[in-house]
C-alpha cells in the first residue's frame, strides 16, 4: 500500500507543499478549480462508467489538470461517438474573442474551421463555439452531468452534428478526405456515363419496336393481298 512506502509518502509531501507555493501565485478561482479537479479523480473510483449516453448529447466535463493549451477543469461539451466506457467529445467555449472568430455558415462563412459558433437555434443555452481541434477521447467517468441535446434531426447532413463530423474529417485526415472526393467525383461521372448509356439503350430499343411493328404491318399487308388475288 502506497501509506506504507516512505518514498511514495515523501512523494505525497512534494506534491502537497507544491500545490501550497501554486496557492501563492494562482487566483483564487484557477486554484479552487484545481482542487475540485483533484477531488473529482480521487473520487472517481465511484462514479459508474458503463452509463450509455447518446451521441449529440451536450454534457459537463471533468477535463483535469492539463497543460497549455490543452483544456482544463470543468467544460461544456458535446459527444460525437460512443463507445462502452468512453466517449469522443468537442468541448464548448463562450470566449467572446473565439465565437467572434468562429466559423458559422450564414454568420461568418469565413470563420475559423476548427471553432464552429453554435446558440439556441442548435440546442445550447446561448451563444458559444465548438473548440473541433481540442476533441479528445475521453473516459466516462469524466462526465458530471448532462444538460440537453442538440437540436433536430442527427441523421440530417444539413444538422450541426454531421457537419461538424465531415469538418473533422475534412481536417483531421486531409488526404484521404481528398482521396474520398476524387472517389465520389469519379462515381458521380460512371452514373452519369451509365444514364447516357440507359438512355441511348432505351432510344435503340423504341427503335427496335417500331421497326418490328412496322415489319410486322408489311408483312400483314402482304399476306391480305395475297389472300384477295387468291
């Protein structure tokens, strides 16, 4: 047991007389999220991570004590995919500078690709932006709460969740985005070539039948004056 190694509560010394010297040099409210942050993990062995949650689920999580620019502490954030204990999440900020800057597709369609401004009209409490380059894979354990859901139908490629999935992707994996598109763009023309070809196919075989119709209408005149010279 770690109470019973003295390097380890030596260890456990340093650490509490470090975060005493922070204390000195940290505002009230950095510190006091620290701590709580402290709490959280220490506490953690109680909290159940094999709750299912849903995708599109906007909740509150415990990001921990990080380094800069990384996020930290407690943070609004959306999930993108679920798994058994852990989850992809896209963290919130309401900074007035990064919404300002943030991507939105009537707002400011020049915005920022990795903020995506988001309010009300998609399911949040107000005005905010999704951070898309600080999404990280995260245990359950982490949520404290749920709050709402994202607004409308998820499935719809029109709907915030998707489109912030394919800027993801976009991003993320730029070379094979592209290589995806070139896919697409080449199936798009095969369609299109294989139309031209149902078409002309379709116009030989009206074709056809009018040319057997008409044969056939010959061939019916020609046996009725046979039949009358008889």
């Amino acid at each position: 047991m770690a109470k019973d190694t003295s390097e380890v509560l030596a260890s456990y010394m340093q650490i509490l007389s470090n975060l005493i010297f922070a204390a000195e040099r940290l505002s009230e409210s950095e510190m006091a999220m620290i701590i709580s942050s402290l709490n959280r993990w220490v506490t953690k062995k109680d909290i159940s991570v094999k709750r299912p949650y849903a995708v599109g689920t906007i909740v509150q999580m415990e990001w921990g004590n990080n380094f800069s620019p990384e996020l930290s502490y407690k943070h609004p954030a959306v999930i993108i995919e679920e798994w058994t204990t852990t989850v992809l999440v896209i963290p919130t900020t309401s900074t007035p500078a990064k919404v300002a800057t943030a991507y939105h597709p009537t707002d400011n369609p020049s915005g920022k690709w990795y903020y995506r401004k988001v309010g009300v009209a998609e399911g949040f409490a107000h005005d905010c932006a999704l951070i898309l380059n600080n999404a990280k894979i995260m245990s359950k354990a982490r949520i404290i709460s749920v709050s709402r859901t994202i607004a409308g139908d998820l499935n719809d490629d029109s709907n915030v969740f998707r489109e912030v999935r394919k800027t993801m992707i976009k991003n993320f994996f730029s070379k094979e985005w592209i290589e995806h598109q070139k896919l697409v763009q080449a199936f798009e023309q095969e369609k299109e070539q294989n139309k031209s070809l149902q078409e002309a196919y379709d116009k030989l075989l009206e074709e056809n039948r009018l040319l057997k119709s008409t044969d056939n209408k010959v061939t019916a005149e020609k046996n009725e004056k046979s039949e009358e010279i008889n």
